[in-house]
C-alpha cells in the first residue's frame, strides 16, 4: 500500500503544501493534489487551512508531515572537521566515526551559538540543533559514502546541520500539535534546493542559488559541490515590486499581481512594458545593493564567489532581476525547473520549485538502518 505525507513550504507570505504519494514498490513520489493559502493572522492557522484544503481535494488523510522553512526560522550551516588518525593501517569502526561525528558537532555547535546571537536578537543558549547530514566523507583526499573498514590517515567530514531558536522550536513543535500530525522532518527549503540540483564535488559544484521570494531574497553559497553551504538573506523580494503596481496605478495589491505576472510572462505592450520597468527601477536597485552586501560578505569570509547562480522564486520571473545580475558581475544565470526534480512526478499544475525539492528530499533522506542518521541524532541529543 502506498503511503501519503504532506509536504509545507513555510514562506513568508504563503503556505504552499503538497500531498505526496510515495510508491511502496520504487519509492517515488507522486504530487496529485497541492494548494497555496495566504497566511493572515497567523503561520499556524495558515498551515491548518492547507492541510484541510488538501484533504477536501484529495478526500484523504495523512498521519505525518514533512516541514520546510526560510532561513528566517531554520538556519542552515555546513561544518568540515579533518582528523589525523595515529595509525593509517588500522581499519575505520564505528566507535572512531562516533568520536569524530560528536567532534564536528560540538564544534558545528559552538560556531552556531555565536552566530545566531550576533544576527538575531536571541542569545547563545538559544541555539538549539534540529537534524544534521552528512554532506561529504573523504579518507586521505578520495570521497567515500561510507568510511567503515577503510584505511588511511586523514578523514573529512562535512555535515551539514539545520538549527533554530528555542522559542521557534517550540512554535513548530505547537504546530505540529495544531496539525494533529507526525513531523517526520524539519529543513531549510535551501538546502532542498541545493540537494535538488545535484552538485559535483568539485569546483564545478560551486553555485549561488537565489531564491526570491514574497518579503525577503535567501542566497546560498554552494562550494565544491557542498563542502560550503551556506544561507544569507534580505528582506526585499517580489512582493515590493506588486506593492509599487498598486500604489502608483491604484489597484488592489491582488491586481498589481496579476499585472506583474503578465509583465513577467511578456503578454504586456511594448508601451506598458517601459511604463512598469521605469516604476521598478528604484526596487530593483534596492534589491541589487541586497545582493551585493551577502556577497561582499561570502567573498570576506571565503575569498571566493561561484560565477554561476541558480534562480528560483516568483520574483525571480521579473526580467529585470536577471538583467540586473548580468550586468554587476557578468554571472552565468541558470533556473531551477520542475524537470530538476527527477523522483517526483507531478500530476498537477504546480511550479512552485522550493515545495517540490523538499518533497525530493524527503524521499532521498537515509534510512533507518543507515548508520548516520541514529548516530547524529544521539550526538545532538546529547551536546544539548
């Protein structure tokens, strides 16, 4: 029999969810039914009225849900700890990949902690760890998928791990009580983007991918194909340019939509094309200095910009956003289509790509018999 999951994609203007059903036989995924619902008063009761909706089209019921969100509330970060073992000829067990793994995550915690405090209001011991994976191993420079009963003197181990604050932990944990359902997973909708695009782990692996959404721009810096993962944001996306429709023609912030979707989409005359373009001018600047403060920060920390960025996001439709990126730095500009979603079919209409890479995630995480899920859950349960 096969199984259903909700899918959510918590943005900060809607709650996209998609009911997933996932083959017993292959273990692939099948969208039927999605919806999009506005969130209004309040995150949770938005969440709540998608996942009625769902069940009202699809007639059925699901006992678990998997969660993505904006790095807003789930921030993301990769941690690289190499380790010089005393004897190279003796083989790699399980008691040293613990040692190593509670290793990296205590120092993964630490580097956390800092950060959160210096770019939130919260303090250090705020930080609390909610899932980690394991992105990169390498013995002695050669990448492995499993180091068991390999020999060699030098092991890397990248991992990257999904943190938050204590009081948004304790929101999500109230919502999945709200939703009477099972969260089987907590992610950053950009590491689902970037899993989604399959990197190689080499230089070639290096992207920026751009996701544009309604209030803010999240820009993930991907190097060698995860050995840096990193998410920074602003808060200026597609939803200021409708703003700027509505209050310079008159219309309904619904209508200045509609307006800009046809801008994007070129269904506009030539005449109204310059009209709107010379309206956005202003935003598209603001948004430009956004860009440019993240990456003036990635180039700082890491000495290193990729050339080629990955765009996503309904506000990374307008023409002037890609125009824009061409001409500061000359970046080789690619999208993240619904066909880079190769294990989920989609019976439906839907292109909303972050809500479709989490649904790909979910059915790519490792499975319980792995070894490095139960291990990386012990340890972060455990540094805690």
């Amino acid at each position: 029999m096969n199984k259903n999951l909700i899918v959510l994609d918590i943005g900060t203007q809607f709650i996209k969810a998609v009911l997933l059903e996932i083959t017993q036989e292959d273990k692939r995924g099948i969208i039927r039914f999605w919806t999009k619902e506005p969130i209004v008063k309040s995150i949770n009761e938005a969440c709540q009225k998608a996942v009625k909706n769902l069940e009202k089209k699809s007639g059925l019921k699901s006992q678990e849900f998997f969660l993505g969100t904006n790095s807003d509330i789930l921030k993301g970060k990769t941690t690289t700890v190499c380790y010089k073992r005393e004897n190279p000829n003796q083989k790699i067990d399980i008691s040293e990949l613990k040692y190593l793994i509670q290793k990296i995550q205590w120092r993964a915690l630490d580097a956390i902690r800092k950060e959160l405090a210096a770019e939130t209001e919260f303090c250090e011991t705020d930080a609390k760890l909610i899932d980690g994976s394991i992105v990169d191993i390498k013995v002695d420079g050669h990448p492995i998928s499993d180091p068991i009963g390999f020999q060699g003197q030098n092991i890397c181990l990248t991992v990257f791990n999904s943190y938050t604050s204590l009081p948004w932990l304790n929101n999500l944990n109230k919502l999945a009580n709200d939703l009477k359902l099972k969260m089987v997973g907590l992610c950053p909708v950009a590491y689902a983007l970037f899993h989604c695009l399959d990197l190689e782990k080499s230089s070639k692996g290096s992207v920026l991918i751009i996701d544009v959404g309604a209030k803010i721009t999240e820009i993930t810096l991907v190097k060698n194909g995860g050995e840096i993962i990193e998410t920074k944001n602003f808060h200026l996306g597609g939803q200021a340019f409708s703003r700027i429709l509505a209050e310079f023609l008159g219309l309904k912030l619904n209508e200045a939509d509609t307006l800009k979707i046809k801008y994007c989409k070129k269904e506009l005359s030539s005449e109204a094309k310059k009209k709107i373009e010379k309206l956005f001018v202003s935003n598209i600047s603001s948004w430009l200095k956004g860009i440019k403060v993240v990456l003036d920060g990635f180039a700082d920390k890491y000495k290193f910009i990729p050339p080629k960025i990955f765009l996503c996001g309904e506000g990374s439709k307008l023409p002037m956003i890609e125009s824009g990126l061409k001409k500061e730095k000359e970046f080789k500009i690619n999208y993240i289509f619904p066909r880079d979603i190769l294990k989920i079919e989609n019976k439906t209409k839907l292109e909303e790509m972050p809500v479709m890479a989490l649904a790909e995630l979910y059915l790519d995480l490792p499975a319980e018999e792995s070894i490095f899920p139960p291990i990386l859950r012990r340890v972060i349960k455990l540094i805690q």
